[in-house]
C-alpha cells in the first residue's frame, strides 16, 4: 500500500485516519502541531510520541518536506530566493521578502506553468504537475526553518497557476490559517490568477477572506490576448464580471497587476484605457515593469514612462503604486532560477 501524503491532510481528516487506527482524536492534533507548526520533517522529530506510534506512523505516512537545492540572497535588500527539491526530484522556487510589516513569501503552486504569458519565465517549458498542498505550504516551512524567522504574510505568485491547481490550492489556503498550523491571517494572503473565470467564481462562494490579485497586463483584448493567451478563452469583459462578483460577494478590494512593458503597453493612451476598464471599482493596480527575461525579449518601460502610467491612472482616480522591484541581483522573478538549473531536453 502507497504511503499517503500526510502534511496534505486538514486537520479532520487526520483525525478520521487516525480514529480508524484506534488513535484517539488528540494524538491527530498533536501530529498536526508537529508537521504545521514546530516544522517536523520526520516522524522520528516527534519526540513526545512513543517509538511504536512513530512506527506506526512511519508504516502508513510520508512527510513530504521541500530541500534547498540553491540559496540566493540579494546584496541589496536581503530577499532571499530558494530553489526547493521536492521529493520527486521536481523543483520550485520560492522568494522571501523584508518588508516592514514581516516576512513575506511568494510560493509556486505548480511546477512550471501552461498558461503561456508572453513575459513568464515559469511557463516556457509548459507544466510538469501540480504540487500537493503538502509542497506549497513545504516551501512556506522550509523557508521559516531556514531563516529562522515567522514568516506573517503568503502571496501566490510564483511559478504556476494556482486556479489551475484549485483544490490544493485551496486546501492549501485553509491549512495555513487553521489556527494548529500556522494560524496566518487570510488577510494577509493574496492568490494571484491569469484569469481562471470559473474557479473565480468558486472561491467567491467560499469567503476564504484572501485578496484576489488579477494579472491584468493590458486592457483590451487584441492585446491582452497577444501576452496572455488565457485571454482568448476568457475575454477582460467576462474576467471583470468575474471579479465584480468577487468583490459583492466578499466586500474585499481586489488587486491588478500590470507589468509595463516598453512600447507594448505602456502608453497614455494604454493608461487611459485601463482607468476607464477599472473606473468605480473597490480596486488597487500595482504596476511592475517587466522584468527581462531572455528569451522572451521584451523589455522593461523606462522611468518616465511609468511615472506617467501611474500618474494618469491616479488622475482619473485609480488607487495606484508601482511594485519596489527586490532582488534585482538574483533573478527574483519566477521560474528563471529553476530553468538555469534544471536540464532542460
Ligand atoms: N499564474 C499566476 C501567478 C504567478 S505569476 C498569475 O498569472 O497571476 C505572478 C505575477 O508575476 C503575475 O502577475 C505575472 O503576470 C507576473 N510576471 C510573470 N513574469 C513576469 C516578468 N517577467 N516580469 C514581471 N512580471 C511578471
């Protein structure tokens, strides 16, 4: 019999398992502790269980754990990139940010990506799986160990399409902020999608409480559709109805993202567009300029550029900031460190 992968399972259905051993409900919490909150990676780690238990436990169960193959720490601001081995061999990044409120970290929810955003470096080789929850909240306890800090705030914006790995994504979601693992606020969680309308719609109904990023990139569907092919299935009018219903349904400010990249996207013109898309919307946009990757070979607006994106949106009214660009030396970007070190055929 396959060992299950225990650090995916919510705390309920431990304690079904378990009762179907004969162990009784506590000793399913303090299991639980020991994986989501004191960062067990084996089951010999859980010192205060008697040998058989652990043995027992070691017959039916695998802890899955995120090893770190690469370590990157920015000269000059401290972020802190991770290249993770997961059990299979796979690998992930993941980046750790200072910030002044915490520590925040970007986690991948797939490795690699199928969506086929023109500027990503996540999905140049398609999607090789999806990770399990166990991996995704792995990469956010393997990276508390290291640096040996709390980490207060999760975004998903690392490799992968999380709406297109939902439900462990979503299990993901409820297992970082019961209060026997990690107890992170869904407050300071944000899910950010290319546009999966349908899955956006289920995680309204659930009232998670996490903020919804939507990655945006351009406001009219010739172009949107020419960086983000996932805009041909679901066209910007459909992706707002989407996110209007988000917004009703959870009372929460949504986020856009908006990566300017030179003379794609980034004129006034574009800039006038996308206030009018967004005019009288509970919204926020965060402007990236793009960051270069290679073989995509766009590049990045200059300065007054921005400043003038930003400047119009704010104009015409829209809550508007330009992301602080961290670890510029380290390729903090998704998926570029996994591609310089994993083979590719
Ligand atoms: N698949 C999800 C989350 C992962 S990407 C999504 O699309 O939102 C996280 C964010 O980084 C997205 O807004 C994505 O569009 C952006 N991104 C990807 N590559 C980028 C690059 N080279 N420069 C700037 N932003 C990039």
């Amino acid at each position: 019999m396959e060992k299950k992968d225990i650090a995916s399972l919510p705390l309920p259905v431990l304690t079904d398992l378990l009762a179907e051993q004969h162990l009784p409900k506590y000793r399913a919490a303090q299991v639980y502790r020991w994986i989501h909150q004191k960062g067990a990676v084996t089951f010999a780690d859980m010192t205060d269980l008697s040998k058989a238990l652990r043995a027992q436990l070691d017959d039916n169960f695998v802890i899955f754990s995120c090893a770190i193959e690469k370590k990157l720490i920015s000269c000059y601001d401290s972020t802190v990139k991770y290249l993770f081995r997961l059990h299979d061999g796979e690998m992930v990044e993941s980046v750790v940010m200072q910030y002044k409120y915490g520590y925040t970290i970007c986690v991948s929810s797939q490795v690699g990506c199928k969506m086929g955003c023109a500027f990503c470096a996540s999905t140049l080789d398609g999607c090789v799986r999806n990770l399990e929850a166990s991996e995704i909240l792995g990469q956010v306890y393997a990276a508390q160990r290291d640096l040996d800090v709390r980490i207060s705030h999760v975004v998903m914006m690392g490799m992968g399409e999380p709406l297109d790995n939902y439900d462990n994504t979503v299990r993901f979601l409820q297992m970082i902020t019961d209060e026997n693992g990690l107890h992170i606020s869904s407050r300071n969680i944000s899910v950010s999608t290319c546009g999966i309308v349908p899955k956006i719609y289920e995680l309204a109904e659930l009232k998670t409480g996490v903020t919804l990023s939507i990655s945006l990139h351009a406001a009219d569907d010739v172009r949107r559709s020419r960086l983000m092919p996932v805009n041909r299935r679901w066209q910007i009018a459909e992706l707002l109805a989407a996110v209007r219903y988000y917004i009703k349904k959870t009372g929460r400010r949504v986020s856009f993202e908006y990566t300017l990249v030179a003379g794609e996207n980034d004129s006034v013109q574009n800039a006038e567009e996308l206030a009018s898309l967004l005019s009288g919307m509970l919204c926020h946009v965060n402007l990236i300029p793009v960051n270069a990757v290679q073989e995509t070979g766009l590049t990045p607006s200059d300065k007054t550029r921005v400043q003038t994106f930003q400047n119009t949106l704010l104009r015409r009214g829209i809550n508007t900031t330009v992301r602080r660009t961290l670890g510029a030396d380290i390729n903090a970007s998704c998926g570029q460190l996994r591609r310089t070190t994993v083979k590719q055929p």
